[in-house]
C-alpha cells in the first residue's frame, strides 16, 4: 500500500476546507457524538480541523467532570493505560507527563483527544485546535486503558491506517459500553464517483480500490472486532466544476490537494498534469475539471 507523507504537506493540507463545505460530514459528526458524550478521541487528527469544529460547538468540560484526577488533582499517569509512569513516560515523552502533571490534571480530562503520526500535522492543529489534547500515536496501538472513551471517530483517514483490523479492535478496546466509532471515508468500490483526479491521474483509481474497504467489508470488520451493531449511510456528497487553468494556477493540481496525488510518484504526476494542461489547449482553455463523488459513513456500537 502506499503510504503519504504527511509532514511533507502538512503546511498546505486545509486547503481542501476552504474549496468544500463538508457540510454532511459536520452534521454526521455531531449527531455521532450527541450531547451525553463527554470524551472524545479523534484518530488520524490532522492539522485539528474537526477538533476545532466540535471545540466550537462543544466547550470542554472541566478536570474534574471527567473523574480521571488521581485525588490530589494530579492525573495520574499509570490510571491512563495502567502502565507505571516510567513506562508512561517513555511512550509520551517527560514533557508530556509534566504538562499533565502541571495542568492539574485538565489535560488528561479535556473532552477532546487527538492521535496523529505526522509531528508537522500536530505542530499545525495545536494551534487550530489549542482545547484539545494532542498526542503523536498510531492508530494500531492507542495509548489509553480499557473503557477510556465515549466516541472515537476518523474522518478521511482510515485508509492510511496500516493496519484496519488492529485499530477496530483497538477502538473497541477504549470504548466504555454504550461507545461508538464512527469512521467517514470513500467507496471507490461503488463506482458512483466522477472526479478529474481519477480522470487526468488514472493510476489513483486502482490505489484508491486497495487502500478503501467497501462500506459493507467495514461493518463485517467491525462486527468481527466486537461491536454489537454496525451502520453504513451516505452521508456527504461533494460536487464542484473548476477551470482547469484556475486549478492549475492556484494550487488545486498540487501534491498536497488530495492524498490521492501525494502518493504517486513524480513522474506519475507530471504525466496527469500534463494530460490536464493537454485537454485544456485542445478545449480551447475552457476545459472545467469536474468533482462529483460520494463519502459515506459507518459506524459501530458496543
């Protein structure tokens, strides 16, 4: 599988916040977390976008709402995942631990939780998302005790995890009863979707088809990692026609637009850029790069 390297486009990834609403995805979101939900683990954070959507519309709760304080309004660092704070220490970082130990324990029980491997992304959603707590982490081996969470969610990140099966049953693990996981993502499997970046850069297409399960092979996976009851439901569709010399010019035929065009290699881009600069002088200039496809949700309950 190919993976992107996020730390190499870390500086230009919103941009795709600002070309697309999202506006499903938002709403899936919150009807997901609800208002009993009071801790909340986004994996595959990012740059801290929907961190900060829900910190929006959230406001935290405070330290001791949460019950995480170790009595003496130190979190206590063993009560985390049940390791010693040694071993606490040498999976976070000593500067970690005494921002935990500093923040009288507020960091531990803030309502909102981000996991990110890429240290460029977190550099950037620390300071989108300055509520939440932020800790560098792969989704496969989640740093939190059995039962830590109310929600866990991804969004347009599980295709990246290297390993799906070990991060549901990691989700279900930190998930108290009465949890849910809530991932949105594509289906290239569905062929429903008209986008130029499978047009101009066809090798994306049979990417995307390893990278992204089918919705329907989630909920069997889910079901095989514990959850009691799994959903799948069409929630975002996004749609936009664009000058192709207005996406060349911008920054929209970019490596960092979408992962899609992060993964291939240079001579793989510049070959689709080509084609795209190619169509457009036959068109005369006036060829329009067309968006047209669909993100779905899926969702499993303990």
């Amino acid at each position: 599988m190919r993976i992107a390297n996020y730390d190499s486009i870390a500086s230009k990834y919103d941009r795709r916040y600002d070309l697309y609403e999202y506006a499903g995805c938002r709403e899936t979101l919150t009807n997901f977390l609800g208002e009993a939900a009071t801790s909340v683990l986004e994996v595959g954070c990012g740059t801290g976008h929907w961190l900060a959507e829900i910190a929006r519309l959230k406001p935290s709760r405070s330290s001791d709402d949460r019950g995480l304080d170790d009595g003496n309004g130190t979190a206590s660092a063993e009560r985390l995942d049940g390791r010693s704070a040694p071993a606490f220490a040498e999976g976070f970082g000593a500067s970690t631990v005494a921002r935990f130990a500093s923040e009288g324990g507020k960091a531990l029980a803030e309502r909102l939780v981000g996991v990110e491997p890429s240290s460029e992304m977190l550099a950037r959603a620390r300071a989108t998302a300055p509520s939440a707590l932020l800790i560098r982490a792969t989704a496969e081996a989640l740093p939190w005790r059995d039962g830590a969470f109310d929600r866990v969610y991804c969004i347009n990140a599980l295709h990246h995890f290297r390993d799906r099966l070990q991060f549901f049953a990691e989700a279900r693990r930190i998930l108290k009863p009465g949890g849910g996981l809530l991932s949105i993502g594509k289906d290239p499997h569905a062929e429903r979707d008209t986008w130029w970046v499978y047009e101009y850069f066809p090798e994306t297409l049979g990417i995307d088809r390893e990278r992204f399960a089918r919705v329907r092979t989630l909920r069997g996976e889910l079901a095989a990692a514990g959850f009691s009851w799994a959903e799948s439901f069409e929630c975002d569709h996004l749609e936009a026609m664009r000058p192709a010399g207005e996406a060349l010019t911008t920054g929209i035929v970019h490596r960092a637009y979408t992962s899609q065009l992060t993964v291939l290699s240079d001579e793989e881009f510049e070959a689709g850029r080509n084609r795209i600069i190619e169509a457009n002088a036959a068109a005369g200039g006036e060829l329009q790069l067309a968006t047209d496809f669909y993100l779905f949700a899926t969702v499993g309950w303990v």
